[in-house]
C-alpha cells in the first residue's frame, strides 16, 4: 500500500494505490478494503489533528467510530490511485463528525461519514479532547467553514418506492 498525505484549507488528503489484495473475485476492490482505504486516510488526518499512536501512547486517550455509513459511486480496480480527502464537519468537547470522499481522478468512487468519539483507554469511556487537538479540530473545520455540507452527509438506507 503507497500512502502520501497532505492538508490544505482543513482538509487532509491521502492517496493510496488498489493492492491485489484488495480485489475480490469480480475484478474490482472489495468493500472491505473501502474501509481499509478510508480507515488510513482517516488516520492521516487525526495524527494531522494531534492524535495518533503517538498520542495514545503519552495520553492513553484514542479515538473510537461508533457510527459510519459509506456509499459506493464507482468501482475501484487493482493499480489504481485513490485520492482521499478528510475532514472535520463538527465537533463538541468529547466527540467528532468525519466525512470523507474517495476519488479516482476527478470521479468520486466512495464516501464515508463517521461519529468518532474521544476515548479514555483507562476507562473506555469517552472523555474530552486534549484542549490542543480540540483546538485544531476547532481550527480545520474552521477552515472549511465557507464550503458546503456535501450532499452525501446525512443519508439513511432505504428503498425508495415508486409512485
């Protein structure tokens, strides 16, 4: 797996390349591996936010999804470059909302939003960020401020009845 990250405007963006490993026997990349991809991605951003291994291992804090919900565009295929961006779309003392968007050249492919919550790993209960990762996540979002909520955000499974 080839992982570059980079941020700008508080959005973190990552691209990774489709492994064989990630393919399934339709040719294309398993729906696994879309939360494999969106899981590094979002790792890159946290660490970008302060959190981390690293942090978990000073602050025996971390961060837990407790909720996620992706879509599926586009199939992804082996060797192919993905392009994800990440970002924060609100955020209170104790917990995160995550959206990301996973692209394929300028064709979305996937997104994924998540609730993530600040976790104590002494009593796996959910305790208030760090004052300075609250504060960058304050910061990035922030940032995004002038940008619309994706159309994606807030979606529910359903099928739709014709009339």
């Amino acid at each position: 797996m080839h992982d570059h990250s980079a941020a700008r405007n508080g959005i973190h963006v990552s691209t990774l390349r489709v492994v064989p490993e990630w393919l399934d026997y339709n040719g294309h990349m398993n729906v696994a591996y879309y939360s494999l991809a969106f899981d590094v991605a979002g790792e890159n951003f946290v660490k970008e936010l302060g959190m981390g291994e690293d942090y978990t291992a000073r602050t025996r804090n971390s961060w837990m999804v407790v909720e996620a919900h992706i879509t599926y565009q586009n199939e992804a295929r082996l060797d192919e470059e993905l392009r994800i961006s990440s970002r924060a779309l609100a955020a209170s003392p104790k917990a995160a909302h995550l959206y990301q968007e996973m692209y394929r050249g300028e064709e979305l492919l996937a997104t994924q939003e998540q609730l993530v919550l600040h976790v104590s790993l002494e009593t796996r209960r959910s305790s208030p960020f760090e004052a300075e990762v609250y504060a960058n996540l304050e910061a990035a979002i922030g940032k995004q401020a002038h940008l619309a909520v994706p159309e994606w955000v807030g979606r529910t499974i359903g099928i739709r009845k014709k009339d």
